[in-house]
C-alpha cells in the first residue's frame, strides 16, 4: 500500500481549486443583490397590485442598498406580465407580483401559456384586499340578514354590478350566491370604477367591492355598507360586521397580492427575498400606507404561500364551475 504524504500547500492549492469549481450562482448568491432588481406587475400603474409593489419595493431599496424597477406589463387578466416573468432568469433579479387573478385563470381560461405552480416559486403572502357588501342607499336592507331576505322575496330583482365577468367582484357575488342561497343578477362593467358608478346612481343595487374602490364612497356616505365579507371584521371599519356574524361562516371574499419568483431561483436567494420583504411589510409606515389604500398586509413564509396559492385555485374552481362562469 502506497502512503501519500499531502503538504500545507497542496492542502491550500486544493481548497483554492475546489472553490474555483463552484457553480457560479452558488457564488453570486452571497453578493445578492449586486445589481437593481426589477419587479413584474401584471397589471396598469395605480391599482392596488401596482400601489402594493411600489410600496414593498420603495422599503427593499433601502434595505438592499440597491435601486428597484417596477415593470408595469399589463394586459390579459395578468396573463401576459406572469408569462413575461416566467420567462426571465431563474436568479432572483427579476421578481412577479402575483394576485388573486392569477388562481382564477387557470380554471377560467386554461391553456395559459405559464403554469403559476410550476413555473413559480412563491416567495411570500404580501397583501389583503377585503371585500365590502355595499348597497345603494334606496335598498331598504341595513344588514346582511336584512339584504337575504330580500333578495328571496317573490318577485326580487336584485342586481349586482362587478368588474366584469371573471373578476373578484364577480366571484364574490356568486359565492354569495351560493352561500346565502340568493339568486341575484350579474351585471358586469369593464373595471370597478364604471361599476362603482352606476351603483352611486342607482343603475344596480349591491356591489361587492374591493376596499380600494369602495372605502371612499362607505366613508361619504354614498352608499351603505352592509358587512365585510370575511369571518372577523376588518381594520380598516372595525364597526362594519362580518359576514361570519350574519350567519355566513363560509362566506370569504377578497382580493390578494404576493411575490413570486421565477422557478428555480436558488433557495438562498429566496430565503432572503422572502426575509426582506416580511421585514418589509412590517414597517409601521408601510403597512399604514398599504392601511390607507385599502390593503392589509399578512407577510409568511413561501410554504405558507404554496399552500394558499393551491387553497385558492381549488376554491375558485368550484365557484366558476358551480356558476358557470365564462370570460365571454
């Protein structure tokens, strides 16, 4: 048997030349970020997908000492800025703010030409958006109980507008449905401003509206809010029960943004992401902000968000099944 005596040197030379070895990324990754880094937002500036990634990414930029980039690439229901971003580099430089759009469509549209679970890692949870009962002040119903009964009158014709056909706003209005065992009509609008519009001057009767679009006109007293469509009240109108109180335990409607990243980004990268961007989230001047614009924030781990990405894909499937809803 050979013995082979290895030197000080030889020992040094070898660590050098396995360190030389290491996959490149593996070494970036301990420099994270050494550049900008660019946040996808599917949808136009100044809704609350966009409000939410630039208040996130105004907070990373300090803590990261680095610039970021908001890439607003809108179109489609959020399907061309998610396949713009499945596209991009695995490296953690290029980020995609997700929203509730992004559960819906796989059972809404199909055929994507992303998939949102395999071609993602999620990062983490960002945002809350409830979804506030709001009728015309003529409705003669002042709570939930009050509007059911109602609506199951001989003869009623209750209508509610929404986003348009496959949005939040919809869903919300025949998961009420559902839940309530109402058969209120559907109209859709293109968007929730029009819709808030006709709902202000009595063209429909109830609204399911997101807080952004509603909290101005519950707090002028243009329309009259029944309840907050979750199972606890809400922060923003802690007076305004929820629907769990007027005996709908199951009835949780609500809009949502969270941070993805494209699939295989490695995890250490993503174990800083998402570290930062809680801290983020947890800022009293952000999270106030986001307060302030009808958001509230609920920061987790990337588990957390996998299981709740899989929860809302299989929630709203059985509600575009069950109303068969379509795009057209």
């Amino acid at each position: 048997m050979t013995t082979h005596h290895v030197t000080r040197r030889q020992l040094v030379a070898a660590g050098l030349l396995a360190a030389a070895t290491q996959p490149f990324a593996a070494l970036a990754n301990d420099a994270w970020p050494a550049k900008p880094v660019r946040f996808i937002v599917p949808f136009p500036p100044g809704g609350p997908v966009d409000t939410t990634a630039r208040a996130a990414s105004l907070k990373l930029s300090e803590i990261w000492k680095t610039p970021t980039v908001i890439d607003n690439r809108a179109g489609a229901g959020g399907v061309v800025g998610a396949q713009a971003a499945a596209r991009e580099a695995p490296d953690g430089y290029t980020l995609f703010m997700a929203a509730i759009h992004h559960a819906v469509n796989p059972t809404l549209m199909g055929n994507l030409p992303y998939d949102i679970e395999k071609d993602f890692a999620p990062v983490s949870f960002g945002a809350m958006f409830p979804v506030f009962v709001v009728v015309h002040p003529s409705v003669p119903a002042n709570t939930l109980q009050e509007l059911i009964a109602l609506a199951k009158k001989p003869g009623s014709n209750l209508s509610y507008a929404s986003s348009g056909n496959g949005g939040g706003t919809h869903l919300a209005g025949e998961l009420f449905n559902m839940e309530a065992g109402t058969k209120l009509q559907h109209v859709p609008y293109k968007g929730s401003a029009p819709a808030m519009n006709d709902l202000l001057g009595g063209q429909v009767q109830i609204m399911f509206s997101d807080a952004p679009t509603a909290l101005p006109h519950i707090k002028s007293g243009r329309v009259k809010v029944l309840a907050v469509a979750s199972r606890k009240r809400s922060a923003m109108l802690p007076d305004v029960p929820a629907a769990a109180e007027a005996g709908l335990p199951n009835y949780e409607a609500y809009s949502w943004t969270a941070l993805f990243a494209p699939a295989k980004t490695p995890q250490t990268v993503l174990d800083k992401i998402n570290a930062d961007f809680n801290t983020a989230f947890r800022d009293p001047a952000v999270r106030q902000r986001l307060l302030d614009g009808g958001a509230e924030t609920a920061p987790g781990t990337q588990q957390e968000m996998r299981d709740f990405l899989r929860a809302e894909i299989t929630k709203w499937a059985r509600v575009i099944k069950t109303a068969g809803i379509t795009t057209g």
